[in-house]
C-alpha cells in the first residue's frame, strides 16, 4: 500500500468559489468541482413532515380499529403508537435547531 501524501500537499485555494444553480449546487474550488443534485432543503423538509403524519395517521387508524373491536394485535397498536410519538418528537426536535440556528444567524454581527 503506498504511503498517503502530507496534509501540506492538498491546497484548496476558496477564493475561486463559485455557486452556479443551473443544475443543483455547484462548486468550483481550485481545480475541484463538487456538484451536489438533489432534492432541496424545502423538498427534505416537506417530506419528512409528510413522513411523521404518515405514521401519525397510520397509528391513529390502528387505534380506532382496535377501540372498534376488529382482529389487531395490541402489540401491532403499541408499536405504532410508539413510532408516532418518535417521530413527532423527532420533528419538534428538528424545529428547535432550525429556529436556534436562525436566531443566532440573525444575532451574527457583521
């Protein structure tokens, strides 16, 4: 196995930084390019709420039919709710982050 280069020998130059939208994220740095495609940060987030809502409803619907007397396992109606309030807390955690990370973009001097 050939020895790895010193860390000295990896230069990233940022002024040659570029952000071309054409096609998703672009990045140019030095002779580097990265491109990041995708969906987008919105895109993530609206589908992880229709996620947790998924699992809201599917647990909701579980329950009722337990409650009504139909053949469900009260193991299965255990796990769902289980995973429902996972996820929820899950999201309200999310939303936390978010807010505080954007209260203290919003407190940066410049």
């Amino acid at each position: 196995m050939p020895p790895l280069p010193p860390v000295s020998a990896v230069s990233l130059e940022l002024s040659g930084l570029q952000v071309l939208p054409a096609d998703g994220l672009k990045l140019g740095v030095g002779r580097a390019e990265i491109t990041a495609t995708g969906p987008s940060f919105a895109e993530l987030l609206g589908a992880g709420a229709k996620r947790v809502e998924a699992k809201v409803a599917e647990a909701d619907a579980l329950l009722l039919a337990f409650a009504q007397g139909e053949a469900v396992p009260v193991h299965r109606v255990t796990l769902a709710l289980e995973q429902a309030r996972i996820s929820v807390e899950l999201a309200v955690e999310i939303r936390s982050r978010l807010i505080e990370t954007y209260r203290d973009f919003m407190n940066m001097q410049l």
